[in-house]
C-alpha cells in the first residue's frame, strides 16, 4: 500500500503537476477583462446547470438572515455566484499577476501602522484575523506592503494543505509569489517559536472563519444567528509570544478591486479573558458579512457541526 501510495504521489507530481501548472499558467496570461468574461459562462454553468451546493448556500443565507425578504435573500445568493466565479479567475490570474497590477487592485490600508506598531512596542509578533471574504487568496500580497514599510519584518499565512498534491503545490506557488511564507497549520506554534528564538519580527495572517473537527472545538460563538464552533488558536498562540493583534476588513470596492483595512484589535491579547478576543473577532466579521453579504464563502458547510450534537457527543464520553 505504501508503495502504491508513493507511485501516485511520484506520478502526480513528476506529470499531473506541470501539465496542470502549464494550463493554469497560460490562462492567468489572459487579460482580467477577458477572464472575467469566462467567469459570467462560468456562473451560468455553475448557478443554473451544475446547481452547485445551491441548497446549501440558500439554506446559509436564510438562517443567516432570518430579517430579509425572500427577495433580497434570491439577490444576495445571485450576486454571491457571480463573485464566486470573478474569484476563481481571478486566482488564476494570480499564477502571473505583476506587482504592480496587484497593488493596483488589492490596496491595503493600516500596513504602515502595524509595523511601526511592532517597532515603538518591540515587539516580534503581529497576528492577523482573516476569513474567507473578499479575496483573500489576494490579500497574499500583504508582504510585500510589509516589507516595503520594513525589508526586515517576515509576512506569512497559516493554510490548511489540500488533499490533492498538485492542487496544494499549485496554490503554494501562488500565494508565496509576493514572498509570503506558506505555514501549515499544524505547524503553526512551531513556525511562531523558531521565529522567537531566532529574533525575526513576523507578521501572520491567520483565516480563522473554517469549521474545527470535534477534537479541536474548545469554544462556541454566537455567529450569524447560531451558535458556531470556532478555532482558538489564533488568540492561544498570540497570548503565549505576546502578539499584537489586527483584524483586516475587506471591501469590494468594485469587480477586480479591493480594499483591505487592517485595524488593531487589541492593545494587549493578554489582559483578556479566554475566548474574548476570539469572540470579538467574529463581531466584526459578522458586521464585514452584513455590509456586503455575497462576498463571504457561503458554499462552505459552517454549521455542518451543532451545539446538541456536541453535548451529546460529551455526554457520551462522560
């Protein structure tokens, strides 16, 4: 078995990858203007003939949303398609996206000020709350306004490795092409203690809106009008190394641009009782949610995890 397993790896790696890596890389070379329109056959293949997690989105909104019309819910699952599909290309377009074509779309605000942030207050650790709203496969370009403020200071992202070897290489390559430092999450605490040791002031983006396995849930929220299990470990991690905490709002401002303000969440993570500065973080998602409902990941099976189904799973155990 191990050597079949090996075999597969070697074969989609050796072949699968530069084949895939090669179509990916001659798409992004299009103008956005004419991915964008691949992305509108795209939502009409998407939304009307593969019906994809339609039930789910739709069941999302209206338990999200319990205060707006069926109208209004019908509008906000259309507007959310045809981002989901502009958000697809324009992750390709990130394989080959000049530098300066990224800052022209994805401006970021608050950079200057969390690094200087990191210098008056000598710290080494800036921790950033992300999710999965806007673009954030985008917002990967962050080191490079970091580093523009100061050369010294390291950018990097927690990710979650794909299933599929090719698929996580792939993104890989592209969410470290504006020198980003990819870190899987299981190596996170890690990562963050060889960079204490060895002095390097690190700034790390952590999107923390995903759904924890039963073994990882230690605390529940009130999120969207259900309770919600969520990650922790953003606030565990930055209360161990003292880390200064942000959250980054996105905005849409229009197709193709972004707007990312990074605003300070805490003056210090440690004064705060456990799983206040995580709950305060979801606040403000929520309120990113309501201001502009269709860019938020509403495919994604947030609540496929209950409260009761908890308890009882406790109770069991007991």
């Amino acid at each position: 078995m191990c050597v079949r397993l090996k075999k597969d790896t070697f074969v989609a790696m050796k072949v699968c990858y530069p084949l895939v890596f090669a179509a990916v890389w001659l798409l992004s070379l299009l103008p956005l203007r004419v991915l964008y329109v691949l992305s509108d056959v795209l939502r009409l293949l998407v939304f009307h003939v593969v019906r994809y997690r339609r039930a789910v989105v739709h069941d999302n909104l209206c338990r999200s949303f319990p205060d707006r019309t069926a109208e209004e819910i019908a509008r906000i699952e259309k507007d959310f398609y045809a981002w989901f599909c502009d958000y697809m290309v324009e992750t390709v377009k990130l394989c080959t996206i000049s530098e300066r074509e990224m800052r022209r779309r994805m401006r970021f605000t608050g950079v200057a000020d969390m690094v200087h942030d990191l210098e008056r207050g000598h710290r080494l650790f800036a921790f950033i709350f992300l999710a999965h709203y806007g673009n954030w496969e985008w917002v990967s370009s962050l080191t490079a306004y970091i580093q523009e403020v100061n050369p010294q200071v390291t950018g990097g992202q927690i990710y979650h490795p794909l299933r599929s070897k090719v698929a996580d290489r792939l993104f890989l390559y592209m969410r470290s092409r504006f020198r980003g430092v990819n870190i899987p999450m299981k190596e996170t605490l890690r990562y963050v203690l060889r960079q204490r040791q060895a002095g390097r002031p690190t700034i790390i983006g952590f999107i923390a809106d995903q759904n924890p396995k039963w073994n990882s849930i230690h605390h529940w929220t009130d999120f969207l009008h259900r309770k919600t299990p969520v990650f922790t470990g953003t606030e565990k991690i930055g209360k161990s190394v003292d880390a200064l905490i942000y959250y980054a709002h996105v905005v849409r401002i229009r197709r193709g641009y972004y707007e990312c303000r990074i605003t300070r969440l805490t003056d210090d993570v440690r004064q705060y009782r456990d799983f206040d500065v995580t709950d305060r973080y979801f606040r403000l998602l929520e309120q990113s949610i309501q201001a502009q409902p269709a860019i938020w990941l509403w495919t994604h099976k947030r609540w496929k995890r209950t409260y009761e189904e908890f308890l009882e799973r406790q109770r069991q155990a007991e």
